[in-house]
C-alpha cells in the first residue's frame, strides 16, 4: 500500500513509544497465557473479509471510545493488529494515552500472520 508522507510521520513518531513484536513473539505470549487479548483494529470490512483465529474485534474508528468498556484493566495485556502494522501503532500509542502499559502493536499486521501460516477465519 502507498502510504502518504504524513501518514507515515504518525507512524514512525507512535513507533517510537510503543512496543513492537514479531508473529512468533505475539505466539509466544498468547500460549503462556490464554488471558492475553489478540486485538484486530482494522475496518470492520477487513475483518468480515478474514482475521486471526481467537482475535477480538475494535475497530480504530471506535477504539478510544469503546477500548475501557470493553477492557477496563489498564493491566490487560493487548495485542494489536492491523493490515501491515501501522495502524496497531497509532492505537498502541492511544492506548498507553489512556493509561494501559501492556499493549503490543503486531510487526507486519494481518499480512504477517497470514505468511506465517496462522489459523484464519472467514466471516
């Protein structure tokens, strides 16, 4: 995707403050612990169209709004994926604004889990 130089400022600014892993990383975590939250942040288009098995839905047009009914321990530990891994960057940084600490934004996104072979539903 052709990304706009301003776009990509956000970006790599929220790329600076939040913490990054990798597909096996975020496999590791979700093993050693079952209560940890693979969160999909994409439109809702996307995720009808296909999303990791075992993730949550929120969208990041609703993300700031709905993010502490839905998880209202700011110790929730929280994986987040979009298409490529800019957009969970933008809503890791938002995320920490509002006070959680343990947020991941997933290196490569939806693209990354599907090259390395993780479950998809379609749906």
């Amino acid at each position: 995707m052709d990304h706009s130089p301003g776009f990509l400022r956000l970006v790599n600014e929220a790329k600076k403050h939040v913490q990054e892993i990798t597909v096996a990383e975020a496999r590791a975590l979700l093993q050693k612990d079952p209560r940890v939250v693979l969160l999909d942040v994409r439109e809702e288009s996307e995720w009808a169209a296909g999303h990791a098995e075992g993730a949550q839905y929120l969208g990041k047009g609703v993300l700031e709004r709905d993010l502490e009914k839905r998880f209202p321990d700011p110790n929730t530990e929280i994986i987040m994926y979009c298409g490529g891994g800019y957009r969970s960057a933008l809503t890791c940084e938002a995320a920490q604004k509002m006070g959680y600490r343990r947020v991941y934004s997933l290196i490569g996104g939806y693209r990354a889990l599907v090259a390395a072979g993780w479950p998809i539903v379609k749906g």
